[in-house]
C-alpha cells in the first residue's frame, strides 16, 4: 500500500526532532538532564496564565471563538492597531499563508541554512522550493536573494534566524520587500530576544507577513499557538484557507493571559542576554554572535552529533545541526536555559 504515499513524503525524511529528554536520561542513567536543544523558555507558564487556561478548560465542550477573538483583542492590546491572523503554532500559519498564495508548482525561496519547515511545508504543497544559500558569515545577501524572488508569490526570510542567530537589518528587509513582487514571511520567533522592532515596516509595506510565536518567550510551546502581523488585504483570504476552529479555546485563553504578564517577559530577556553573553565568552569554542535565546557552536574537530553525544552522556541536551540544510556537519545549537542547566553545559563544553 505503500504506493499510495504522495512523493513528498514517501521520500524525504521529514522535520527532524531533538532527541527526548527520556531517552537521554534512560540511556545515560541521569536524573534531571538539561534541556537544551529546543529553544523554550525553561520556566513553566505563570499561574495567571494556568489560570485562564482552567476556566476556559471548563467551557470544552464549546467551540472555540471562530476568529480567535480573545487572542486578537490581547495582540491589539499589546502590539496595537495591527491586523493578526493566528494559528496552531507559528508552523500553522506558515502552512496556511502557503495555502492561502501558492499554487502547487510554483516558487518559494528561502534563504539556508535556516528553518527547515517552510522548506518542507512548501514541498508539500506542491511548490517548487529555491534555495538562496546566506554569505559565509550568515548574512543574506539581498540583492541575491531578490533576484532570486523574481516572479516568485512567496519567500520566508528567518530574523533572528534559527540556527546561525544573527538578524537582518530592517533597511536589509526594507530593501528585500522593495525589491520583490512577491509577498516576504518574516519569521521572528526570537524577535524578543533582539531588540529589533520590524513592526513599522508593516505600516509602509504591503507584502510583508510578520510570523510570531508564543512557544519561545512566551512559555507556551506544549499549547501551540502562534500568530502573525497581516496586511489587510491578505487578512479575509487567510481565514478562507485556514482549518476552521483550529486553535483550541484552552490555548487561546493561555496565551491573551501570558501576553498580559509583560514583567515575566523582561525577565526572561534579561535572563536570556545575561547568559547568552556568558556562553559567547566561556565556551571554547568558535561561537556565533546570537541575537535570539540560542547560540550556534562550531565544534569542529568534532562532528554536531558527537558532540551531542558527548554532553548527552553528561546530562545536556543540545541540538545538533546537521539535519538544517546548507550548513556543514559541525555545528550545535545550544538555548539558554535555568541557573543549573547553563552552569552543566559550560563545565561540560569545556571538557569536551
Ligand atoms: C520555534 C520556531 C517556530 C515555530 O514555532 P511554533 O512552536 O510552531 O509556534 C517558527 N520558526 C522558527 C524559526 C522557530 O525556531
């Protein structure tokens, strides 16, 4: 029956997941490992936000608010007057912006190594998926990556960009979207880690999508939510190709409660720049400046996957980089983490 798998999937391997932290902690006989592989936020959701997420719990057996009402109206409260769309997590609304704009066969571009999802997403829409490799240093060369765009609907462009951590200057991406047809996602999962603001570029453009999360900062990664700064016209035909109901109520509530706790989002920045600094200076190895809550590590003579070995065996969990296209065979990523999880890394990187 195999036959019946689309091509698309019969394959290629798919997104590539972080090794449990169980199976780490089983092979190695260790209590606690340190969680360091997929850049969320190590303190639980505040008890505001568990809260909200209970008393929606208790109204189940409706349907959730057909255009994420709730969440909308918190977005407004906290962004102010934009246009959002939301979905199952940031990946949810990159599915539907495809959806919504791409007819199978035509182009998307990204930029690599970066995000493997809008890749494999495209793909399986049927897309044709062009690479446009970054510079030597993970810049994005914008005149290529405009050329690049020429008769293109759709490109994704990562800022912070996940695994490298570098940004695009907003005149860089001011200059991408003058330069192309197309409309541009901006994907700024880690954007509250780097003190960029892109926003106003939403007020002078109108073919820019900014992608957001509440899995990172915000601390809700196990409840799937994400969102997106929409231009107006793109705001109606986005719901057409959206899942209906496809947020669920409990996430909704949790997630206009946890953008109303804004003082537990500064701690988490200030956390997570202390530290980034930390890893930047102590870690023995060539790290790459980092403007998001991760840093990428060249651990070469060692390959990425022995080198999660290596701190695997010791209680630390990070991510290896092999699986992100473009990108050699020797790098980690590593996410700031508590107090404890850090301080294991660091002892452990230095005797690697
Ligand atoms: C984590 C991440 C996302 C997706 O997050 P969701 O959990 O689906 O909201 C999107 N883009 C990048 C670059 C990420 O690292």
């Amino acid at each position: 029956m195999r036959r019946l798998i689309r091509a698309c999937y019969a394959g290629a391997a798919g997104y590539s997941y972080a090794k449990s932290a169980e199976d780490v902690a089983r092979e190695h006989g260790i209590d606690r490992v340190a969680r360091l592989a997929s850049n969320e936020n190590p303190r639980p959701p505040s008890p505001a936000v568990i809260e909200a997420a209970s008393r929606a719990l208790q109204a189940a057996n409706r349907y959730p608010d057909t255009r994420a009402a709730p969440l909308v109206e918190a977005l407004r409260r906290y962004h102010g007057d934009y246009r959002f769309v939301t979905g199952v997590g940031m990946d949810g609304v990159i599915e539907t912006v495809i959806r919504t704009i791409v007819e199978p066969g035509e182009t998307v571009v990204v930029s690599t190594p970066t995000f493997s999802f809008y890749g494999l997403a495209a793909a399986a829409h049927g897309a044709r998926v062009v690479s446009v490799p970054r510079c030597e240093d993970f810049s994005v060369d914008a005149a290529a990556f405009i050329e690049a765009c020429r008769g293109a609907k759709l490109a994704f462009l990562c800022s912070p960009n996940n695994p490298t951590g570098n940004s695009v200057t907003p005149e860089a991406v001011e200059e991408i979207l003058e330069g192309m047809e197309g409309v541009l996602f901006l994907d700024n999962a880690y954007v509250e880690f780097s003190g960029i603001d892109y926003r106003p570029l939403m007020r002078r453009h109108e073919n820019l999508v900014l992608g957001r999360t509440m899995s990172k900062i915000f601390a809700l990664a196990g409840l799937r939510v994400g969102y997106a700064f929409v231009p107006g016209w793109l705001e109606p035909f986005y719901h057409r190709a959206a899942t209906p109901f496809a947020l669920n109520s409990v996430s909704l509530a949790a997630a206009a409660a946890a953008l109303a706790d804004v003082d537990r989002v500064r701690e988490t920045c200030d956390h997570v720049r202390r530290w980034r600094s930390r890893f930047l200076e102590e870690v023995p190895f060539r790290t790459f400046p980092s403007d998001a809550n991760f840093v990428m590590i060249d651990v070469s003579p060692l390959t990425g996957d022995e080198a999660v070995e290596r701190l695997a065996a010791k209680g630390v969990l990070v991510r290896s980089c092999t699986s992100f296209p473009g990108l050699g065979d020797h790098y980690i990523r590593v996410c700031i983490g508590e107090d404890w999880e850090n301080e294991r890394f660091l002892e452990a990187a230095k005797n690697l």
